[in-house]
C-alpha cells in the first residue's frame, strides 16, 4: 500500500457514506399533532387531528376493521372547491422517526363514500405519509347522492383525488417541515381509474401510480354492461352453472390450461359454436339460442358498423358469468354484477329517474348519452401521457383475467390504445407497464396467483419488489428499475395463515409466463416470461378513444 492509499480509502469512504446517508429519509422535527387542528392549509380546512398510539382499530369502507399497530397523527381534512362540494379525506402521518420521507394516496372505488383504510395502514406500516378520502360524498350504490348534484358527481369522478393530493402534500410539509420526496397513488376498480385521470389530468400530482382493474372508460362500460344484460335475458339464451362448466371445460380443453385456468386467455379464439346441439337441448350442448348469446358477451357491444364500444369478457372466465351477468333462470341478469353496474347508475346519473326499458334500450345510444352527459366527470380516456412522462412518472395497472365487473380486455384496450398514441410498446414500456393474472378476480381473490399486494386483496408475502406491486413501484420511480416481473401468490383458501399454495410471475403486457416443463408447477421459478404467439386483443390499435 503507497502513502496515498489510506488517503483514497478514507475519501471513498466518506462518498461512500454521503451518498448512502443521502438516500436516507431526512429526519425532521415535527409540528405537535394537535398544533394542525382548525388551520387552513393550502385551501384545505382541518377540522380534526388526534394523535393516536395503538391499539387502535378502525372500521374502513367495506366495512372491515382495521388493526393499527403504528404510532400516527391523523389528521381529517375537509375542501370545498364549489359551494356544493364537501370532500372529507384522512391524512396519516407516521412519527419522523418512521418515516420513510415518501407520500402514498389512495382512494376507494365504486360509488363508496367513506373513507378506505386498509392500503392507508398497509402504507402507515411501511413508512409512508399516507391519504385517503370520502370521494366528496357520504353512501354508495346507487348514486342517488348524485341526483341534482352535478359538482359533487365531478368531486366523484376525479376532483376529490387531485384535491387530496395538494392538501395532503401541503398538510406533509407543515407536519415534518418539508414535503415528500416521491408521491405515490394505488387504487383499483374506480380507485384504478382514479390513478388513470391523475396522470392524465393532473401528471404533477404523483411520481407514480398503480391502476388496478382500472374503470377508465365507464361510459363505455355502461354499454358494456346493457349489452350483456340483454344477451342473457334473450329468449332460451339463459346458462345454468352447468352450462357454464361445460363451456369452461370446453374453452380449457381446446386453448391448453395449466392449474384450471389459461395461461393467456387473450390468444384462445374458441367458438361456442362447437357445443352447438346437433337435435334437440341436453347437457352436453348449448342451443342455437345459448350459442348466440355466448358470441355476443365474448365480442362485447359493437355499432352498426361492427365498431367495438369496449371489448367483451375473455374466454376462460366462464365460470364467473353466473355472478356476472346470468344470474337466477327465473329472472335471468338481476341481481347480478352487470345488472347492479348498470341499472342504478343508467337510473339515477343517466336518466335520472326518467322511465326507461332495459329491454328496449340500445347500448349504443346509451354509450352516447353517457359519454356526452357524464364522460367529462367520470372517463379517464385520454392516451396522450406525454406530460406525465416527461416528468418521469410511472404507471403499473394489473388486471385479473377472470375479472367479473371490469373485463381484462378492456384494460388492454386502453393499455394499447396509449402504445399507439405513445410511439409503440417500447415507448410506453418506458413508463407504463400492464401486468395480467391468470385466474385472478376483481381487485383480489380468485383461483389463480392473486396477491402482490397493492389496494385490494391480500397482502404478499414479502414487501419487496418481487412480490408486491407497491414497493415495485417504488424500486422503478426511485431507483429506474422497472418490473420484469412480479410473483403473485396464492394461499390455500385465500388465507395467508394457511400458507403458499402455488406461485407464478406475472409478466409485462404483451408477454406471457410460460411453464418449463420440467420441477413443480406451482414454484415461480419454473415459470419465465415469454413473448406471445399472437396479439391478445383484436382491437389493437385500431382506434383512438371516442
């Protein structure tokens, strides 16, 4: 060693460490709790704060309690950004000690007007500042809140998440006395079109978000929704769960299944037309009648012109379509997701208790008086993300193939509608990822892999960013390494205590996983991401948003 090198070694470890320490969260001394309570902070009033050491459990929007085990400020905000509005939201501030420097919103979805604690506690738990709100208004489903009141549905619809967003970070930086240095957004069904209007809208709102089985384009789901709805209330087209087995045994049997369930739902083009009785209805084979009707939820509502409105459900996820749209025989579609998403809303935001006929109603008519009555308050469309990828933001949606009330085709629709606006794939890559889970349902559950973490469902089991989509993000806003993959999991009966039943990666759109052939199926390992054999949607750029 020469004289110089104890010299070097010293000045790289003090660069060493300065770079280290600048990676750390800043500690800071914060405000007292109580000291926020009655002030007005960037337009935002507080109207409550409590300083809270647990335990403390807390009912949350769907009506489960909710165990906090982390010592919090939590403050109850309030902003009126018209006379009509009143958007109530939740700021939870973890002690500087704990914090992890970073800001993560979340909103629910539905039409829920309360507030959603579980992803709060989880970001609570994990370092985060984290947010939430009432989305402007108390209740749920129907929309009857919205009746005569035009500013609150567009609080609804995307005002009350932006809003949220400024007061929190506000409200962040008089508690520590600075503000985060990344803002995150989760959020699934509406919560994930929320996330999509944020960054398209809003693109300095949030450095990254995750869109779970996003609702971006309601008025076209609405559509979505009345077409279904009348093809399984057509005459003798009705399916019992039998059927349906049937249907699903035959669509597994003709595209390859591994588990019960495809691997890549979007590249099986099976035709029902293959079951169709030869002489008279039995078991083993559907009418001309139950043919029809099946072509048509696949195909999803089109114009005259054969136009696609929104893409239909994919095949495979037969099994779900007794909760979805065909219901009791007696009274085929009531009752079930399809008819609940569309006859309270068509009621009460569209019609507004006008008369009105599902029998007679066109779904194409409907989609045009929904895209112009309410699309500016609840459509999250727009595929030009240029700003909020200039600005370095990222996008992770995730999507449950066997998804009853948001069809996975829908999110690749508008997944490839922005790879066309955006350049290509690689282009939109860059910045936004799509990730597809075979056997996954609506925002959890399923009988496929369907815990990565994030706004719904189950916890992963591990907080990092190969098995959850929170610290994914995380790792590629922070750091710029984006997710090849992401391991979901599923526990036996949905239930972590029970343990890992099977793990699987779920790949970026357009690749698939595939399976090796060789060791356990049920290990991720034996699973690599693969480029499709053929393109999973037809409506690939093919059209711009409407």
């Amino acid at each position: 060693m020469n004289a110089r090198s104890p010299r070097l070694f010293l000045d790289k470890l003090a660069c060493a460490i300065a770079a280290a320490c600048a990676m750390l969260p800043m500690i800071t001394r914060a405000a007292d709790c109580q000291s926020l309570s009655g002030k007005t902070i960037a337009g935002a009033t507080v109207v409550e704060t409590n300083d809270i050491n647990p335990p403390f459990v807390i009912a949350s929007a769907d009506a489960q309690r909710v165990s906090v085990t982390t010592p919090f400020c939590r403050i109850r905000g309030l902003v009126r950004p018209t006379s009509d509005s009143n958007i109530y939201f939740e700021v939870w501030l973890p002690r500087p000690e704990s914090w992890n420097g970073n800001y993560q919103g979340n909103a629910p979805g539905g039409y829920v007007g309360s507030m959603f604690y579980e992803p709060t506690e989880r970001a609570l738990r994990a370092g985060y500042a984290a947010s939430t709100t009432d989305n402007g208004h108390t209740g749920s489903e129907p929309a009857e809140w919205a009746l005569g009141h035009p500013e609150r549905f567009a609080d609804w619809g995307w005002r009350a998440v932006h809003e949220t967003a400024v007061a929190t970070k506000a409200i962040i930086a008089a508690y520590y006395g600075r503000g985060p240095r990344f803002s995150f957004f989760i959020g699934c069904s509406k919560g994930g079109g929320s996330a999509m209007m944020e960054a398209q809208r809003f693109p300095t709102d949030y450095d990254g978000v995750i869109a779970r089985a996003m609702g971006w384009n309601l008025s076209a789901r609405l559509a979505m929704y009345l077409w279904t709805i009348q093809a399984a209330q057509a005459p003798g087209a009705w399916l019992s769960p039998a059927k349906l087995e049937l249907l699903h045994r035959s669509v597994l049997a003709s595209c390859g299944a591994t588990d019960g369930m495809l691997d890549n739902p979007g590249t099986c083009t099976f035709d029902p037309g293959r079951l169709q009785c030869t002489t008279d209805d039995a078991t083993s084979c559907l009418t001309a009648e139950q043919v029809a009707g099946v072509r048509k939820i696949y195909a999803g509502p089109v114009d005259a012109g054969g136009q696609s409105l929104y893409p239909g459900y994919p095949r495979g996820s037969e099994l779900n379509w007794s909760r979805a749209m065909m219901g009791q025989q007696d009274e085929p579609a009531v009752g079930t997701t399809a008819y609940l998403g569309f006859s309270g809303r068509a009621r009460d935001l569209l019609f507004e208790r006008a008369n009105w006929d599902l029998r007679t109603l066109d779904p194409v008519d409907v989609y045009r008086q929904a895209r112009l009555k309410l699309g500016t308050a609840w459509d999250a469309v727009d595929t030009d993300l240029t700003a909020f990828k200039a600005r370095g933001g990222k996008i992770i949606a995730y999507q449950g193939w066997t998804d009853d009330a948001v069809p996975a085709n829908g999110t690749i629709d508008y997944f490839d509608r922005v790879a066309n606006r955006m350049g290509g794939l690689d282009n939109t890559k860059s910045f936004f990822r799509l990730f597809l889970a075979p056997g996954m349902d609506h925002c959890g559950g399923g009988i496929g892999p369907n815990s990565i973490g994030g706004p719904y469902g189950l916890p992963a089991p591990v907080h990092d960013a190969a098995h959850d989509v929170t610290a994914a993000l995380a790792r590629w806003v922070e750091q710029g390494e984006a997710p090849e993959q992401i391991v979901a999991t599923h526990y036996r009966d949905n239930d972590p205590a029970k343990g890992i039943t099977t793990q699987r990666p779920l790949c970026p759109y357009p690749a698939a996983a595939r399976f090796n052939g060789r060791g356990d199926d049920r290990r991720a390992m034996n699973w690599a991401c693969t480029a499709p054999t053929a393109h999973l949607t037809r409506n690939a750029y093919a059209h711009e948003e409407r």
